[in-house]
C-alpha cells in the first residue's frame, strides 16, 4: 500500500530546513512499480495584505502539476533561518490566510506549499508583510463615486456619488456596489500605494447600471485595511483612466473611512439652448455645480476660448460641502448654423477639470416664395412659385392665403410642392392671393398679393393619370403649371372640342356624346365607335365620326334642338366645320391617299372639291379664320404641314428637334395665329405652340415656352377654346342685301369690330348688315376685343348670286 509512504514524505517536508527539502517525486519508489508521483506545481501571486489584527496572505492556486490540490500549508521564515509551518493543514479551496500572531508593528515572511494525492508543490515564491504599529482608524464614509465629465468628451458614463451598501467577493476578486455603480477589483491588495490596471496589471471592472468596462489606469490607495474574516474593514483610494466608450474616468472608493473625498455634482452637463432664431438674444441658461463631498473645494471657472457670441457670467469659488454655485451662458446668435461651448472648470477633485457644454441650434427662417404667378382657366386658379432655401431648418410647407371681401382662409401646401389650385371663375368677387413658406422654427415673410384675369381662353384637355381613368381639366394660357380639375368632371372622356361661344365642351364617353352647357352634362347621343366630334359655327348641330353595321367609318350631324341624326356618308371621317356652317372638311378614305375633301353637311352629302394637296393629312384642323389647314403628314416624325383651306401646296414646319417628335394631336389657339402641337416621346407629353405666320413667311420657327409640359399625366387630346361670339345661320346663298345676326350675350366685350372680305367697317352690332354685295363668295369676320391680349376672331363665308 502506497498511503503510509505519501504520509512520510509529506511529514519529512514540514521537518526539513529549506536547503534540506526535496520533492516527492525524488523519493526512491519500489523497483517492482512503474508509477511516476506528481506532486502539484507551487502556488503563484502570494502578495501580503494588512488585516486588522495581523498580516494576511493571498495566493493563487497552482497551475499544472499533478492531481487536484487537497491542502495547503503556509510556512514562516524562523528567526534562526528556518522555515516552520505556520497554518496548519489549511483545506483544498482556500487561498488567503491570516497570521494573527504577528505583534503589532512586525513583520512576517511566508511561502506557501499546495499538497495533493502524490506529494507535496516546491514552496512559493516568498511574501513579506509587516503589521503597523497601530491598526487603522475605522471611520463611517461609505462612498463610491463615478466623475465621467459628461460635459466633455463622449462617455456613456454619468457622475454618480452613492453610499456603498453591499460587498461580495470570489476566490479571486471582490465587488463593492453603491446605487447604479459596481466596482470588481482584486479581493485582496497589498496596501497603500499605486497599482497598475488593465492588460498589464490588475483587472478592475466599472459597472453604471448594466454596462460596464475594463478600465485601463491607475487605482492609488492612501488607506487600506481588511478584518480577520476577509471583509474590508477600512479603505480610502482613488481610482483613473479609460475605458471603452469613456476616455476620461475618476473616482473615489470609500469604505468605513475617515478621510474626507471631494465630488462635484452638475445638475445639467450639457446645456442645450435648442433652436433658435438667427438674430435674436437667448437670456442666459445655467448649470448648477454642487459640491457633494466631504472638504470645501476652490471652483475656478476659465474664461471662454473665442465664441464671441456667447456670454458667460458665474459666481463659483469657494464652495463647501452641501452649497452650489451657478454657471450661467447668454447666447446672441447672430447667423445660422449650430453653436457650442465647452466651459472649463478647475476644482480640487481627483480629476481636477471638468466641463460644461453649451450648444444651440440656430435657425434662419425661410425664403419668401419667388416668381408667384396665379392664372385662371374658366373653372379654378392656377398658382405657381419657386421655393427658396428652407434655412438650416426642416420644411414644414407652404401657406396659401386667399382673401375675399377681407375675409381670409388659409390652405396648407406641402413642401415638395410648388403650385396650387381651387376652384374660381370670373363670375366669383375680386379675390387676392398671398402665401409663405414655414420651416419648423418659422415663417419666412408674406409675398406680396396676386389676384387672377378672369380667363378669356384655356386649354381643355383629356388628361390621364397613372392608375386612373382619363378625365377633362383645364390648363391656364399662356403656360399651365398644373391642370386645374373641371368641377364634377366626367371620368373616362376620350375626346373633346369646344363650341362656337369657347365656353361650352362636347366631349365623348364610352359610346356616348355629351355636352357641358353652363355647368350642366347631358347626354345627346348614344351610338357605337361615336369619335371626333365637331360643333358647328352657329351652335346648333355637331358631327361625328361613328362606325356602321360593316364596321366602316361613317360621319353623322346631329341636332341639339330636336337630337335628330343625319348621316353624311361612309369611308369618311374626322369631320371638320366649315366656315360656311353648310358643309364638312372630312377625310375621304374612298379615294387615293385618303385626301381631305369638302362634302355638304347633310343627309348623303354631297362631294363639293378633294382639297388639293391633303393626301395623306392626318390630326388636321381649321384655323378660326377659315383660311388654313394645319395636319401631320401620314407617316412623318415632327412635321406640321400648313394648306390653304381649299388647297394647294403645303408649307411644312419641322419640329424633329423638340423633345418628342411624335405629334399625337393638333389645335388653332382661338385667333388664328398659333398651332398648338402636342408632343409624345418616353412618357413625357409637351403641349407647346408656333406663330404660323412665322412659318408661312419664311422665318425661323420658335416653339417658345411650352403651354404644358409634363412626366405624370398623359394628354389624350385637348382644344384650345376661347371666349367669342357666335355667328348665326345664313343661307348658301343670298342676294346682294344680307343681314347676320350674331350673339355675344354673356360676354364682357370692350368692343366688336367687323370686317368684310378683310377691309374693317369699324364697329358693328347684331345684325350685321350690307347691301349691294357683288356676285360671289364673301367673308365676314366679327373680332370681339376683350381687353386683354386676347381678340377672339368668328368667321362666316357665304355666297351672293
């Protein structure tokens, strides 16, 4: 049996002189056994440590070696050079050990030997410690405190002075607690003086509610003392450095101390003044500084490093326990941007500098809206602008103003928006806008008041959004920011024209022709493939193209009056008025080319002429004069061809250069003058408008500024409609005396001027009247001037035999 033996070489250990011990693997074993005794490797980090009473002894258990330790023993140098045991048997799990017998102011040195199942560890390193003469006072300050300086760099620490209440130690490390704050540290240290932290020396671990850090610095004990039960019977440290998220770390640990310690408290780190206006004064705001330790301390507040803006006033010095003082900033922000300033403080403190951190956020207030313009369209106002800078603010949006009989009501526009529309018509009192825009500190100044022409022209189109049925609205002239939405306007309208007066629409739905007169919709015909239609000069009758029982394209008149229906013919289409209010322009698909051709308007019409030089005319139209054609030549990219009304050769205008030269529409501005021209190309749609006459004399073509320009909407057809009076019916034919009533009810006219095959006769009313006409075709033409820059032109030819 191999106990007897363990227990002889454990027994020659103890009794051995240092220079006599030998380990337990060197004992001779019996031949007739291979086994190899390993004794464990020797105890490391013995460190002494003041008890109460005595001298403490701390070590670290073995690493390595053989089986698990069962004991250790703590030997003592003898007086005569001898090591003696001086614990006894100490059990398998303990690491410290206090020598209570050591008299006041000795000193005692000590090693330390682990013993397991084989044998006995070579002795530690030795340890000295020396006891004081007089134990340390036990005081009552029970403190650990945090100062973070959250006023100055980034931390996610904050000041805290708590009482310490609780204590918990490990095998190797002990915690001291105190409200928020955890402080983990060796369990036991040698004494006063300065001990390393971090990756080089002690671990020390700093908890502020559930984060924590490693702290890298310094821990300096001025007092330190344990009991005999291994608690911490008195201390008074000081600790500092960094941690990860905290560059700038210090406090104070007290523990049953006497000694005093100092803390600021800064009721409000970082002041922040918030937003304000550019311009303007802030009164001062203030940070309290309390001082919450024990000794009176000297608060020295350093003068501001530039920041001529800021204001500092204080009246910190000499503060003692329990008092506070106050820092107090004013702040005159004179631009916008976002100011800050740090204020210094010197104190006695272990950190001895600390700050306070001022910052504003100063606002400018926004632009006034610029290039406000406000149009009108015969149903609603359009009104534009262009945003100007939002300051260093985030935009809240635009306020529109309107006033009627000094009686204003505000709309709210959002920010990305530029433009804004409700209904308004000519009938409605004078009215005023005026808007301004408002960042989320302030609004910038009012623009001055615009009011809106009562609209004598507008474009009426078929508009089409995304997702959603076509429906009509009406665009400002000269140029439309948006479309103004027509009031209860049907969804789903495919086509539509204006009538003789410029104010009422025939327009097409499905397979039905409906008109808009004076507000009112009514459906006048219901019949299959019902397309293009036309109201004649006098307004009593429309054309349209439909579509027969052999699916041929036919064109009907139909009366208002008694909604009876004629049908012109077969394999025409796209009917066009003429200016005799007796016959129809028409395509004629019957013929070669499909030419346009002049039929009477009436049941099985008559062909009258082919208009020469019209092969192949597509989207063509008659200016209000009655003396152009305008059509997009079949098969041709950007081209506008212009021809005289009764044929001829074609001037042809090139406009492949635009943006789009898919021409997907046409239209005479009410005068005469303009083509508009509607453009397609890669979802942008371009209503934009030339001066014929420009064309037809030579001279460079100039689209000028587009009436509509648009990446949203499509434009599946419009017609440009006007204001004008209305000529009523004459015979084909007369004699040499006429008389022509026309009819400008309704309309706000300076003056109406007539004109006879082109030579004025000055101011007219209804009727017109001539007498001793010469045989052939005349031309009377009624120019309503309405004041403006806008003349609406109607024209009657008719014929004296």
């Amino acid at each position: 049996m191999r106990r007897p033996h363990r227990l002889l070489t454990y027994a020659l250990v103890l009794s051995l002189p240092l220079s006599a011990a030998v380990p337990a693997a060197a004992v001779p074993q019996s031949s007739s056994r291979l086994q190899v005794d390993v004794a464990p490797a020797a105890p490391s980090a013995v460190h002494t440590f003041p008890v109460v009473g005595g001298i403490g002894l701390a070590w670290a258990a073995p690493v390595g070696g053989g089986g698990a330790v069962q004991s250790y023993v703590v030997q003592s140098l003898r007086s005569n050079g001898a090591w003696g045991d001086a614990s006894k048997n100490l059990p398998a799990g303990t690491t410290s050990w206090v020598d209570a017998r050591v008299k006041a102011g000795g000193s005692g040195t000590y090693r330390v030997i682990a013993v397991n199942a084989d044998g006995a560890s070579q002795p530690s390193a030795p340890a000295t410690g020396t006891r004081p003469a007089t134990d340390p006072a036990v005081g009552t300050t029970d403190v650990l405190t945090v100062d973070a300086d959250p006023g100055g760099a980034s931390t996610w620490l904050a000041d805290e002075v708590s009482a310490q209440d609780t204590e918990a130690s490990t095998e190797t490390t002990r915690t001291l607690s105190a409200g928020t704050v955890g402080i983990t540290l060796p369990r036991f240290l040698s004494g006063a003086g300065s001990v390393a932290l971090g990756a080089n020396g002690s671990n020390f671990v700093l908890r502020q509610k559930d984060a924590q850090c490693a702290l890298e610095g310094t821990l300096n004990v001025t007092e330190l003392a344990y009991t005999a039960d291994l608690r911490v019977a008195t201390m008074s440290a000081t600790y500092s450095g960094s941690c990860a998220g905290a560059a700038s770390v210090y406090g104070e640990i007290r523990v049953k101390s006497t000694r005093p310690f100092a803390a600021i408290a800064v009721d409000t780190p970082r002041v922040d003044f918030g937003k304000v206006f550019a311009g303007t004064q802030r009164p001062g705001r203030h940070a309290t500084l309390t001082n919450v330790g024990t000794t009176d301390l000297v608060l020295s507040v350093q003068p501001l490093k530039g920041g001529s803006a800021w204001l500092l006033r204080s009246g910190c010095g000499i503060v003692r326990p329990g008092n506070s003082c106050l820092v107090d900033m004013s702040l005159t922000a004179t631009y916008a941007a976002e100011y800050a300033q740090d204020v210094e403080i010197l104190d006695g403190t272990s950190r001895g500098t600390r700050h306070v951190h001022f910052s504003a956020s100063v606002y400018d207030r926004p632009d006034m809206p610029g290039k406000i313009t406000v149009d009108a369209t015969y149903s609603g106002v359009d009104l534009s602008w262009t945003p100007g800078s939002w300051g260093n603010a985030t935009p809240v949006g635009f306020v529109v103003r309107r006033t009627v009989d000094g009686v204003d009501t505000t709309f709210e526009v959002a920010p990305d928006q530029t433009h804004w529309t409700e209904p308004w018509t000519a009938a409605s009192r004078p009215v005023t806008y005026q808007m301004w825009a408002v960042n989320e500190f302030e609004p910038s100044l009012e623009s001055a008041r615009v009011s809106p022409i009562p609209a004598s022209e507008q474009v009426t189109a078929v508009i089409r959004r995304p997702n959603e049925p076509a429906v009509l609205g009406s665009l400002a002239v000269p140029k439309a920011a948006q479309v103004v939405p027509v009031e209860h306007a049907p969804a789903g309208a495919t086509e539509v024209t204006s009538g003789p007066n410029g104010v009422d629409v025939a327009y097409v739905v499905a397979n039905g022709l409906w008109i808009r007169q004076q507000g009112t919709d009514t459906l006048v015909r219901s019949t299959p493939g019902i397309a293009h239609p036309a109201w004649s000069p006098d307004g009593t009758r429309i054309a349209f193209s439909t579509t027969s029982d052999d699916s041929t394209t036919c064109v009907d008149i139909l009366t208002l009056s008694d909604s009876s229906a004629v049908r012109v013919g077969c394999n025409l289409d796209h009917p066009i008025w003429h200016t005799d209010n007796h016959s129809l322009i028409v395509q004629d698909t019957s013929l070669s080319g499909s030419p346009l051709a002049r039929v009477d308007a009436a049941e099985q019409g008559a062909r009258l002429s082919v208009i020469e030089g019209s092969e192949g005319a597509t989207h063509a139209v008659l200016s209000p004069r009655g003396d152009w054609l305008a059509y997009v030549p079949e098969g041709t990219l950007g081209l506008v061809a212009l021809l005289p009304r009764d044929g001829g050769t074609a001037t042809v205008a090139d406009l492949a250069y635009v943006q789009g030269t898919t021409i997907a529409d046409l239209g005479w501005d009410p005068v005469g003058n303009r083509v508009a021209v509607l453009t397609r190309t890669a979802g942008r749609d371009i209503l934009q408008s030339f001066n014929v006459w420009d064309v037809l004399g030579g001279g460079q073509l100039d689209l000028g500024t587009p009436l509509y320009n648009t990446t949203t909407e499509q434009v599946d057809d419009f017609n440009w409609q006007g204001h004008n009076v209305v000529i009523g019916d004459t015979p084909a034919t007369t004699g040499p005396d006429v008389s022509i009533p026309f009819d400008r009810s309704g309309l706000s006219v300076e003056s109406t001027e007539c004109y006879l095959d082109g030579e004025s006769i000055g101011t007219c009313t209804s009727p017109f009247t001539a007498s001793g006409l010469s045989s052939g075709p005349h031309t009377l033409q009624v120019l309503t001037n309405f004041g403006t820059a806008y003349f609406g032109y109607a024209t009657r030819t008719f014929t004296v035999q």
